[in-house]
C-alpha cells in the first residue's frame, strides 16, 4: 500500500456518520476518535468537556459497542474497502487490545499525542513522549496482542522529547504505523526536515499529518519522504477543498 490518504482523528467530530460522509473524498483509512477508553481517560474526558472542548463522552462500559456500532455504519457503504482506525486514549494497554478485537476494526491506534492537561497528568497522550521504555513496553503488548493493526500518534517538537528516539523506540515496538503530528510551533506548516529525518533513521510506515489543505502541501509531504498523509482541519466542516486523486 502506498501513498494512503488518512481522515486524521478530530474527538467530538469524527464518529462513524461523519466519516462515512467523508468516503466519498477519497480516503483510504478513517479514524475514528479519539475516544477515552478506561475510567481514569473517561473522567478527565469530562472535565475537558465542562470547559468547552469537544470530546466524545461515551460510558466506558458502553464503549465497545459504541466503537462496533460506528464502524458497521462506515462499512455498511458496500462500494468501499479501506481501512478504519480507532484512536484511544488509555492508561494501561488493556481496553486498546479489547477494542482491536472488534470485527470492523482494521487498525488501532495509540494517541501520544493529546496535550489537554487533564490527559497529561495521567500520564497519557503526549506524556507517553517523555517516557520512552514505558511507550515502548505499551506498544509492544498491544502489537502483540492485538487482532488489528497497530498505529502510534505523535505530536512532534514537544518540549524535552528527542523525535527520532520516539519513532525509533515504535519501530523497535513493531508498530504499523507511525502517524506524526509534524507540528511546527509558530508556523502554519508541517515540519517537513523532520518528516525527512524519521524517513532517514527508520523504515516506519510514516502517515503524514500537519496543515495539509491543498494539493501541494500534500505532496510536498510525500516527497518529504511520508507514506501517506492524513488530514483533519481541513476537512472539519465535513467537506474537503480540494481534490485527493489528483495528490
Ligand atoms: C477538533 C480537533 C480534535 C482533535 N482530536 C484529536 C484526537 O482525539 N486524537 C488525536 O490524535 N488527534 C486529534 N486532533 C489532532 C488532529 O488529528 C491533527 O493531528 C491536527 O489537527 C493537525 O492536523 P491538521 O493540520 O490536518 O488539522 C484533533 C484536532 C482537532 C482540530
């Protein structure tokens, strides 16, 4: 597979109807998420909630059907066979394993890349950056014991976080994917050089994802040396400004 094109995670947002309207763009994968899938990310969900944030309140014992329901909703649309991931939010491996086991599940994938406060004192999304034997231990036990594909989500240029030693450490884990954040703090680009140094240091599957919102900064991140790219805000209104065959 190559050059797959990605609905990027958006929480609130992208649940199953909204990304069975976005089949029709083009997309060979869409995620689904993120969700908060264990007690501890279920209340933090909450709180970021209460102040304003959108986010996907569901009960996490209601969760796996929820997450089944949303996705025989994106593949119930017969004309398409592309893949769906579900971005998760979790403490310990467990509930992303549980939710690998879904039918309808093609990929899992791991967010170390949320940076809402309430999420980081846990420990989770972006933290799992700065403690690289732990996300690397996570990692592994999901590859290991999930029935679907396994993706990793980073934010990039987080302050004390060495890039290239976290896509190391997800290669070394075995992760199908590596979905980068190439964030570029103060410009409305993606980090493009980075994208080039993971391609050089590791031969991760890299799904490229930052400001991609034409047909140019798409391209510009395949020939920065990404597999695919993935798009979110761009693609927020529930259309897409541009057209995804002619990348
Ligand atoms: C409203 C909103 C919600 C988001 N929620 C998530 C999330 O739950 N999990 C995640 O990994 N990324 C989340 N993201 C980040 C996007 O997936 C993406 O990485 C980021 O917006 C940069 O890509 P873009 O420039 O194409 O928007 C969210 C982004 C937005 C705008």
């Amino acid at each position: 597979m190559n050059q797959i094109k990605v609905l990027a995670p958006m929480a609130g947002i992208t649940d199953g109807t909204f990304c069975k309207n976005m089949l029709k763009h083009g997309f060979d994968m869409v995620t689904l998420g993120g969700y908060n899938a264990d007690p501890h990310t279920e209340s933090a969900g909450r709180e970021i909630l209460s102040r304003g944030r959108l986010e996907f309140d569901i009960n996490e014992e209601e969760l796996v059907e929820h997450i089944d329901r949303q996705t025989s909703l994106i593949k119930d649309q017969g004309f398409w066979n592309g893949l769906i991931s579900v971005n998760l939010r979790s403490v310990t491996p467990e509930p992303i394993i549980t939710i690998s086991k879904l039918k309808n599940v093609d990929v899992v994938e791991i967010n170390a890349h949320c940076r809402q406060p309430e999420i980081t004192k846990l420990g989770c999304g972006q933290e799992l950056l700065k403690k690289t034997i732990f996300l690397e231990n996570f990692t592994k036990e999901v590859v290991q014991k999930a029935k679907s594909q396994v993706s990793v989500k980073i934010r990039t240029n987080v302050s004390d976080v060495d890039d290239i030693e976290i896509s190391k450490t997800i290669e070394k884990a075995n992760a199908d994917y590596l979905h980068v954040d190439a964030m570029n703090p103060g410009f409305d680009t993606a980090d493009y050089d980075l994208i080039k140094n993971i391609r050089g240091e590791t031969n991760l599957f890299i799904i490229g994802n930052n400001s991609i919102k034409d047909i140019e900064s798409a391209r510009k991140m395949l020939s920065s040396g990404a597999d695919g790219i993935s798009i979110a805000r761009a693609a927020i209104n529930g259309t897409l400004p541009f057209d995804l065959s002619k990348i």
